[in-house]
C-alpha cells in the first residue's frame, strides 16, 4: 500500500519504483465570507440547538429569521449576548414575551454558546450561500467541523502512466489518499 499525505493548498507528487507518477491536489471550493445577518442568524441557530428554518432573507422589518423547534429566552438572547446589531426584537421576545430578564438571557446565551464560534461561523457560512437553511443543514456544518478535524476533504489525483493521464477526484482521511501500486 502506498500513502500520499496533502497536508496544504500545494501539489503533492510522488513517482513510484515502477516508474508511474501521482500528482494530488486539495480542491480548494471558495466560500463567501459570512455577513453581520448571517452571523447574527447562526447565534440563534447554534443557541436553539435544532431550527425548523433560518433565513438572511429580509422580510417585514426583519433581516433575518430563525425558526427554532422550541423558543427559549437563550436562543432570543444569543445574538445580542455576542454584541451583534439588531437586537431590539430578540430583546423585547425575550423580556415580553417569554418573560425572562434580557440581562440573565444573555449570561446563559454566552454560556451555552462559549466554545461554539466554529459552529456558529459554519452555520454563518452556509446561510451566506443559501440565504434560508434547515436543521439538514445545521447538520451539515457540524459534520464541516468534524471532517476537517480529521483531515477529510477532496482531492484531484493525476495518474501518468506511460504519458498516459488518468483523474479522478477522492476524499482524504486524516489528510492522506491510500493505494495499491499493484492496482495503478
């Protein structure tokens, strides 16, 4: 078994004793850089711990909406705990409606949210280039994390065999691709 490790942007090639050449590379998928709505959005979603939906989509006053399973005084507060604009309706829903003080709200907002940026910025990041998401999608982010965690993401792989070409595009784990000299 062979191993070619792709630890960066950078091509990777490796030349084996048979004379065969492999050249990898990361595909590298350019993401949008998630706006003030976006992140203001994802607090709510990672806060509620599972949504109905979200949206940067602006409707009404609103420029933004989370839809929780189930409205708590933390996922209201969770935008504000972490100083993002446009507050005043999370505020008043929290105070007035489910009748907890704002201050307090937000205290747990942050401790729930403390050691979540990841998340929250993956969930940012997806609403950014869907513009309304669901609970599939928060799913979705959090397996972002734990893939790149552990060095999973896709590969282009050249083969040239006798000034032959052959591509074809895998996955990593732990940033390696695996195979048989035998089978190339």
């Amino acid at each position: 078994m062979e191993r070619l490790k792709i630890s960066g942007p950078e091509p990777v090639r490796k030349t084996l004793e048979n004379g065969i050449s492999i050249f990898a590379k990361k595909i590298i998928t350019p993401r949008p850089i998630p706006g003030s709505v976006a992140e203001h959005e994802a607090a709510h979603v990672v806060a509620a711990g599972e949504i109905i939906s979200a949206s940067i989509i602006p409707t009404g006053d609103a420029l933004g909406t989370t839809r929780p399973v189930k409205m708590t005084a933390v996922a209201a507060a969770a935008a504000a705990a972490l100083g993002y604009d446009g507050t005043g309706w999370d505020l008043f829903l929290t105070e007035y409606v489910l009748g907890v003080d704002p201050n307090s709200a937000k205290e747990a907002a942050r401790s729930v949210l403390s050691g979540k940026g990841e998340e929250i910025e993956e969930v940012a990041t997806l609403l950014q280039e869907r513009g309304t998401i669901d609970q599939t999608d928060v799913n979705e982010a959090e397996q972002n994390i734990i893939d790149r965690k552990e060095g999973v993401f896709p590969v282009e792989v050249t083969i040239n065999r006798s000034g032959i070409l052959y591509s074809f595009t895998t996955t990593t784990f732990h940033g390696e691709i695996v195979f048989s000299s035998d089978s190339i």
